[in-house]
C-alpha cells in the first residue's frame, strides 16, 4: 500500500492531478451542455410561445428520459474502481453492458416522448404550450440513444484519466452546433423543430468523435479490445449499480424539473414557464463546473481505493471539497454582478428580462450548495455508495424541497421565486447528510470493497492476469 506522507508535498500533488483533470472535465461538461443552451436561446428568439414550447419539453424529456441515463454513472465506480485495481480488460466489457443496456432502455422512453403533447394536456398545462412542446420532443427523439452512448464513452476515458480528447470532441460538437442550429432554425425555416432536430445530430457527432478515438488510439489498447459477447454476461451485476444511479440523478433532477411544469400553473403561465426555464438552464450551465468537479473526485477516489490507497482517497476529498467551496463563492459573486443583463441573452421583452433578474440571486445559493452536493455525490459514486445517495435524495427533495416549494409557491404566493426557494430547501438537506455520511467513512473499509468488488466481477471466462 502506497504511504501518504503528512507534509506539504502530497497535498500539492493531489491538487495538481484534479487540476489536471478538472479543467478538461469542466470545459468538456460546459461545451456539452452548450448544445441544448444553445438551441433554447435560438428558439427564444422567435417568439414567447415557441420558447415556452421549448422550454417545457426540455424539462418533460429530462424529466423522463435524460435523466435516467443517470444508469451510465455505475461506470464511474465500476470502471474506475477496476483501473486502479489494473483489471483493465474489465473496462471495455463494462462499457459494452452500459451501451447495450442503455440503449434497449431508450426504446419505450422514445414512445413517451412521441406522446409528450398529449401527456402535458393531462396534466393541465396550456394548450398552446403543450402542442408546441409535443412537436420540440418528437423531433429530439434521436438525441435520446445518443445521449446515452455518448455517457458510455465519456465516462469509459475519464476513469481512465484520459481527459484531453474528452474536451476536445465536446469543443468541436459545440462549434458546429451553433452553424448546424442556425441553419436548420433560419437557413431551411424549421423553426423550433430545426433546434430539436440540431441536438440530436450533434450528440452523435461526439459518440462518432470519441468512439473512433477508442478504436484507433493506443491510450485504449489494454482497456478496449473490441466487441465481446461476455458484454451480455450477468447483466444483473452492472443493473444493481445502474439503477440506483439513475435515481441518485432522477429523483434530484426530477425536481428541479417539475419546478418548471408547477410554473405552468401559475397566473401568467408563459412568464413563469419562460423565466423558471431560464433560471433552470443557467443554473444547468453553471453546474457544469461542479459537475465537471464531482467527475474528477469520482475518478480520483476510484481509482486509489482500486488501487487500495484509502488515504490517498480521503486526501483527494478533502481538496476537492475545497475547490467546491471556493468555486461557489466566485461564481456567487459572478451572477449578481451579471444579474441584470443576462436575461437579454434569452429573451427581448423586458419584462422577462426584470424577472429573471431576481431569480438570478437565489441561482447564487443554489449554485454554492450544488457545488457542495456535486462533488460529495462524485466521492459516493466513486465509493460505490449510490443506493444510500437514491434515499438521501428521495427525502431531500421529496419530503421537505417540493413541499416547500409548493407551500411558498402556492399557498403564501411567492411564485416562481418560491418554487426555487422551496427547492433550495431540499439541497440544503440533501448537503448536510451527505457530509455526515463523509464524515464517518471508514476509507480502508472502503478500499477492501473496492478490491472485492473488482476481482468478484470478473467473469469465469476471462482471465484476471491478463
């Protein structure tokens, strides 16, 4: 077992290799979410109603169908997990499963996107706003499998610190995005539907881009061999992982987006939806930078406790943390500066513009407390602690965030500024108990179900030495 000495020495090192990885991390994360960012803004030019329609059917399809892509995050442990442990054949058969199993999943969720319009109808939305977001998700239906393929990949190269070619595929996908929008929203007058249409073409753009890196690059040559049928081998053992993956991103993301769906059943339905989706999207944008945070602790933490280095992992915790903390006061400090201008980037009518102002000082507070949450929630899937994060996150939102908002919202008629309030609620909870549980960790308990969990994975046909 490798010793972490006490001085100065192996904290300065730990903080250069997360620099190392995060600044990729971050930028890929941000140029990722540019894409739908992106098509809303261009969407929002054309009028209220079609940045309504948009606005709700980005809510409806991550509420229903990004969102449980979440199962690609079991890669995160076991493909982390397995290259500190050096069982690097392991890594492309995990990555096969997760592909597979991902896009078998996306198959019923593109029959619920095909409905979407008639299911916002029953759930009382505007009519007029639920007919344009039934057309906004049936043309996003080929983003869905390459969303989720795309999940696979990334989280394949970054367990194994490969970073660069992450950002780099993500930079040139968002480059072209914005020439392919604009012509298919103005250039060919699809309008809305053209937006739809430019998200999935460059979600495949970057599977494209990365899968041909895998197969050519040397980086790969231990931990792709190419296709195996052992990929189809105990698909149970990635499910129990993948499942409670998911609802550690649904059950937190559904909530933010039924924030979205509340707003349209408050008076002035086209303000609120417009303005909570504004305010959803830029927090979305600026939690790229914890996301991307939360993605280099995962990789860290999995790896060293593969590796069976514990206090390596409690040390690369501990910086991270740091880092969170400091990014939220930044980025704190950034919005309220910016808080009056940013709206224009959205939309042209002042009103939206004064509204969206306001809400920009509560996306401050919920953008340090996601910070917080974001990279705690990386050290857990880096643990392999994803059941636990499902429960903190099902109680955190549910049982005190969407009251909160509803009893703000509603009844003391705060609005939307007491939907994100009530929803800040939940994060703060969700906070402190992910804390108490770091807290507490036992790290050299942790680092022996790493190894357990590597070498019991490993198949009877495939050789662990090799």
């Amino acid at each position: 077992m490798e010793k972490i000495q006490h001085g100065g020495e192996p904290v300065s090192e730990e903080v250069k290799r997360q620099l190392w990885l995060a600044g990729p991390l971050i930028a890929s994360c941000m140029m990722q979410n540019l894409i739908p960012t992106i098509s809303l803004m261009l969407v929002g030019h054309l009028g209220e109603l079609p940045l309504a329609g948009a606005s709700m059917a980005s809510s409806f399809t991550a509420v229903t169908g990004f969102s449980l892509v979440g199962m690609a995050g079991a890669l995160d442990t076991l493909c982390g997990q397995a290259f500190g442990a050096r069982q690097y054949h392991l890594l492309g058969i995990y990555k096969q499963r997760a592909m597979l199993i991902l896009t078998l999943v996306s198959v019923p969720l593109a029959f619920v996107w095909f409905y979407t319009g008639e299911i916002l109808l029953l759930f009382g939305q505007d009519k007029d706003i639920a007919m344009e977001a039934g057309t906004y998700a049936q043309w996003m239906i080929p983003a869905l499998s390459g969303y989720g393929l795309l999940q696979c990949h990334v989280r394949f190269l970054q367990t194994q610190n490969i970073v660069l070619p992450v950002m780099l595929s993500a930079a040139g996908t968002a480059l072209c995005h914005l020439a392919v929008c604009w012509l298919l929203v103005h250039g060919l007058g699809l309008g809305s539907k053209g937006a739809a249409l430019s998200n999935a073409i460059s979600y495949w753009t970057n599977v494209i881009g990365l899968a041909v890196y895998v197969r050519v690059s040397s980086t790969c040559k231990k931990t792709w061999t190419g296709f195996s049928m052992e990929a189809f081998n105990d698909p149970l053992s990635f499910l129990r992982l993948a499942v409670p993956s998911a609802l550690m991103v649904c059950l937190e993301w559904w909530s933010f987006e039924i924030l979205v769906l509340l707003s349209g059943l408050l008076p002035n339905p086209k303000l609120e939806t417009s303005v909570l989706s504004i305010t959803l999207n830029t927090s979305n944008f600026l939690f790229m930078i914890p996301y991307g945070l939360g993605a280099t602790i995962s990789t860290r933490v999995s790896n060293e406790l593969g590796a069976g280095r514990p206090r390596a992992a409690r040390l690369a915790v501990r910086v991270v943390v740091f880092f969170a903390v400091l990014e939220g006061l930044v980025m704190g400090v950034l919005l309220v500066s910016v808080r009056h201008i940013w709206g224009h980037a959205y939309s042209d009518e002042e009103e939206v513009v004064m509204y969206v102002a306001k809400m920009v000082l509560l996306n401050a507070v919920s953008n340090f407390l996601d910070g917080i949450q974001s990279v705690l929630s990386g050290v857990a899937r880096g643990c392999g602690w994803q059941k636990i994060c499902a429960c903190i996150n099902l109680g955190a939102f549910y049982i005190v965030g969407m009251p909160a908002a509803y009893l703000l919202a509603f009844v003391l008629r705060v609005g939307g500024m007491g939907l994100w309030a009530g929803i800040i609620c939940g994060t703060l909870v969700q906070v402190l108990l992910v804390v108490a549980i770091t807290l507490r960790t036992d790290w050299q308990k942790e680092a022996t179900k790493a190894k357990n969990r590597v070498f019991t994975s490993a198949l009877p046909t495939t050789d662990p030495a090799t």
